[in-house]
C-alpha cells in the first residue's frame, strides 16, 4: 500500500468523522430542544413510557461517540501516525 492511499483513507476516515461529529451535535441539539413534543409521540408511537426515555437517549448518544472515537478516529490517528513514520523514512 502507497502513501497516497494511506492518505486518502485517513483523509476519508477525517472527513467522515466530521460529519458524524456534526449530525450528533444537530441531532442533540433537536432532542433536546423538542424534548416535550419527542416524548409525547415516543410514548404515543412506540408505547415507551416517558421515564425510561432519558436511558435510551443516552445509550444513544454514548454509542454514536464510542463509534466516533473508536471507529472512525482511532484508526485515522494510527494511519496518520504511520504516513509521518514512512515520511521520515522517505527523507
């Protein structure tokens, strides 16, 4: 495997979670501001009642940032890491 598609990976992986950061943060923002509406239709919709929607809601979230941090930016950090190694090499 190349440098330049190292790159592109890690590139790729940065790129994604950027995004991934961003829609968390909208999707938190949402909820949280519509909380009272969101709970009367999850209750209505789903039959969950309205107390255990805070543990859901947090499960949530606490699994799309373990998926961030451990999906998405360990291995970007660990190709970066590698692409300054193999650079260093180069020179």
């Amino acid at each position: 495997m190349n440098l330049e598609s190292i790159r592109f990976i890690r590139n790729i992986l940065l790129r994604v979670l950027a995004v991934v950061f961003v829609l968390n943060l909208l999707m938190a923002l949402a909820t949280f501001c519509l909380w009272d509406t969101w709970t009367g239709l999850t209750s209505q919709w789903f039959h969950t009642p309205a107390e255990t929607l805070g543990p859901l809601v947090f499960n949530f979230f606490t699994a799309t940032k373990f998926f961030a941090i451990f999906v998405l930016l360990a291995p970007a950090l660990a190709l970066q890491w590698t692409l300054k190694v193999e650079e260093k090499k180069a020179a």
